[in-house]
C-alpha cells in the first residue's frame, strides 16, 4: 500500500459559522475562490525489527507507529505551509 500526505486549505472556500450553538441546521457561505492543495511525497515505511517477539515488539509497533504520525504531521504542515494555509 501507497500513502501520501495531504493539505487542503479550505477556510476561505467555506469559513465556519460565526456562532457556535443554535439551529441544528445553519446557513453556510460558499465562496467561489482558488482551491490551495497539495500532495506529499509517499510517507516513508518505518521500519521495525522483525526479531522482536511480545512486549518487546508491542513496544517496537507503538513506537513505530508513534514516528510515523509524528512523520505525517510534519509533511502535512510543511504542505499546509507551503501552499500558504495559515495565511486565510
């Protein structure tokens, strides 16, 4: 399997609601303004020694799942970033 990492900046195509709380269905404004996305390198496998068995290989997946999030975030961010998605 194939993972990529993705950005999407979508506040000023859709901005939240004024008001949190209310009618449970609430008018929303469309704005018809550039799509801003961008797609990340395929994430990296993070590898995990095949001679561990039990807790030590428990511990060696939380690990590894840990640092593969932490890997996502920050490809994210940079994407997020780079297509200037904290600048809406």
């Amino acid at each position: 399997a194939h993972f990529y990492a993705m950005a999407l900046a979508t506040h000023n195509i859709s901005p939240p609601p004024a008001s949190v709380g209310g009618a449970l269905v609430e008018q929303r404004v469309v704005n018809y303004v550039p799509l801003r996305m961008a797609v990340s390198e395929e994430i990296p496998p993070i590898p995990i020694d095949e001679g561990l068995e039990g807790a030590e290989l428990r511990k060696a997946t939380k690990q590894s799942r840990v640092k593969r999030a932490e890997t996502v975030y920050n490809m994210m961010k940079e994407d997020y970033e780079r297509i200037k998605g904290y600048e809406q």
